[in-house]
C-alpha cells in the first residue's frame, strides 16, 4: 500500500506542478475585445437581436439587408454576437462568414478603417485562425497605434504570444497596453504580466506584477470579470515561488506591419 501511494504521489506531483502554473482565470469576451465605444455596443445588442428574430429562428432574409447597415461595423458586430450563441457550429461558421463578408466590403473602400479592423480580428479569432487575427491586429496598430483600439490590440498581441510561450514578446506586447489601457484592462495585463515574469523564473518580478494588478482592479468599474480576476489574484500571488518553469530565453521578434492591402491578412 505504501508503495502504491508513493507511484500515485510521483504521477500526480508534475500534474499539481503543472497546475500552478497555468493560469486559473480567462478573461470574458467583453474584456478581450470590449470596444471603447458604448454606442457600438447598445447598436451591436440592437442588430444582434434583429439577427436573432430572423436567421436564428431559421426565417431566411433573402439577402434583405438595409444598404446602410450593409456597410456597417456593427452589424458585422452583431452576426459575430449572433455566432456566438448559437449552438450550432454550422450556423455560426455561416454568421461569420457574414460577419467578415460586411467586414471586407468596409475595409475595400476604407483600408484603414479602425472599427473594421478591430471586429475583424476578433471574427478570425473566434474562427480558430490565430495568426490572422495577430497579423490584423498588427495592422490596425501600424494605421492607427495611439486610437481607441491600440491598448486592447497590444493586449491581444501579448495573449497570442504568452499563449506560444514568447514570454519576453508577450510581457513588450502588454507593456505597450499598459500605456492607455483603461482600469479593468490594466489590472488584467499587469495579471498576465506576472505570468509571464513567472514563467521565466522571475518570482520577483512576477509578485510585483500581481500587486500592481490587484492595485489597478480596486480602482476599476464592477463588472462580471472583477470578481473572478480578483480571485484569481488572490490565490496565485502566493505561488508565485512555487512555479519553478526555467526560463525560456530571449524571443522578442519584431512585428512586422503589412500596409500593402488586406489579401493576405483577411483570407488564409
């Protein structure tokens, strides 16, 4: 029995180990791409419940879409919102392709249009294709790196990077964020900071990380994804020395920004 307990403890130490070391918080949808702009979202709910009322009740439009909405970021906003809840994987791959249908006819007469880019990336996003939504975001922060957008892009960025184990891209990514992100965002980056300061061994760094983080999220709005990355917060500061992943060593790269058209960034 004592030798069974001992095989079962070895199994399980990495697996505990491993625990400790992922990160028990992801942010919610709103957190990732929330837009600055309230007006997008109160129309983005408006469109999304038009879209319901008819596709996800099965009654087909026949392509009866006003012109003007046509062409909006919003409604682009509102097919991405209608794929989301729906349950269907087929029906959502089509909302979609609908959502980056409106996108392309914007982003064909206005390249640089910021909203457009911004629901674009997040379109790829949701579809499971990562290195388009990166080379987006790289985009609409080389047209526009001080908007609206720009802290949420670079927070993105760092995600995709943390997620590849680029550790030291990841925590360039997030300090760019840091530079205009609002409250909620920052206590979020500063979260994901530590990670990857913890991830190359740098406990110290990484605490510091986690109090600044906790600092940042007093001072920001209630909202669902508070209470949770408070938690979060909370439980991982004290692990910190307990992680023990060696570090990875240098891997910044340069983005690499393409202003030559919207091809090769909106199809595979």
């Amino acid at each position: 029995m004592r030798c069974l307990v001992l095989v079962v403890a070895l199994i399980a130490a990495p697996c505990l180990a491993r625990a400790q070391c992922v990160p028990s918080y992801e942010a919610s949808d709103d957190l990732r791409w929330a837009s600055p702009s309230e007006r997008m979202r109160e129309h983005a709910e408006r469109e999304a419940e038009r879209m319901e009322r008819t596709v996800m009740r099965g009654v087909e439009t026949n392509g009866a879409i006003e012109p003007l909405t046509a062409r909006s970021a919003y409604t682009a906003e509102a097919w991405r919102e209608a794929a989301r809840a729906t349950r269907s994987p087929a029906r959502a791959m089509v909302l979609r392709q609908r959502a980056e249908s409106h996108l392309d006819e914007i982003l064909r007469a206005e390249p640089t249009h910021e909203l457009a880019l911004f629901t674009l990336a997040a379109v790829q996003s949701d579809d499971g294709r990562p290195d388009h939504a990166r080379r987006t975001l790289e985009l609409l922060l080389a047209v526009a790196p001080a908007g609206p957008f720009a802290p949420y892009a670079w927070a993105r960025l760092g995600d995709h990077a943390l997620e590849g184990h680029h550790t030291v891209e990841a925590i360039g990514h997030f300090t760019r964020a840091l530079e205009n992100a609002p409250a909620l965002l920052r206590a979020y980056v500063l979260y994901r900071t530590a990670w990857a300061m913890r991830m190359r061994g740098d406990a110290t760094g990484a605490t510091q990380s986690f109090e600044r983080a906790a600092t940042e999220l007093e001072a920001a709005p209630a909202s669902r994804d508070h209470v949770a990355l408070a938690r979060a917060i909370e439980l991982e500061r004290p692990r910190t020395d307990a992680c023990g992943l060696p570090s990875l060593g240098p891997d910044l790269r340069p983005l690499r920004y393409d202003r030559d058209g919207l091809a090769a960034i909106t199809r595979p």
